[in-house]
C-alpha cells in the first residue's frame, strides 16, 4: 500500500505542474474508488470536496493514469480480498 501511496503521490506532484487554473489554497478532493488485485482501477465511486473541477480532475488523474498498479500479492489477497473500496483525500496548498 505504501508503495501505491507513493506511486498517487508523485504523478500527483506532477499533475500540479501542469498549466491551469488550480484550486484554492486550502480546498480538497476526496475521490473514493475501487482497486482490484490485478492493479486496475475499476471504478471512480465519488468525488466531492471544494476543489472544483480542476481540482476533481486533477485528483482523478493522479489516481488513473499509473494503473495499472503492480499486481497484490498471494498475502495481500487473503487479507485484503480481491478488490478493495479505497478513499484518497488531496489538499490544495
């Protein structure tokens, strides 16, 4: 998991040097999707937060376009199952 974080995180970094209007210091994202064992994403559930749509935007990015991730491990599916309903929360500084 620390290693996905890490992976969100840093294409995160790079979406926020993108040109565009970003979001208000202070404002958040919160996207809540779900993960599967194979590293894919299988669906944005929701998001919410005062970002607005560039700040939406840019949250989703951060999580979608490293997928897939690499593979669970044989002990990771016995304890997490096969898919897992995650919640990344982003604040805009």
């Amino acid at each position: 998991m620390r290693d996905f974080i890490s992976i969100v995180k840093n294409r995160w970094d790079e979406v926020m040097t993108l040109p565009g209007e970003k979001p208000a210091s202070g404002s958040n994202a919160s996207v809540r999707f779900q993960l599967n064992s194979n590293g894919d994403i299988q669906r944005i559930i929701r998001i919410e937060g005062t970002a607005g749509t560039y700040g939406y935007n840019a949250a989703v990015i951060a999580i979608q376009t490293p997928a897939p991730y690499p593979p669970w491990s044989p002990t990771m599916i016995a304890a997490l199952g096969q898919t897992q309903i995650l919640t990344f929360d982003f604040l805009y500084q």
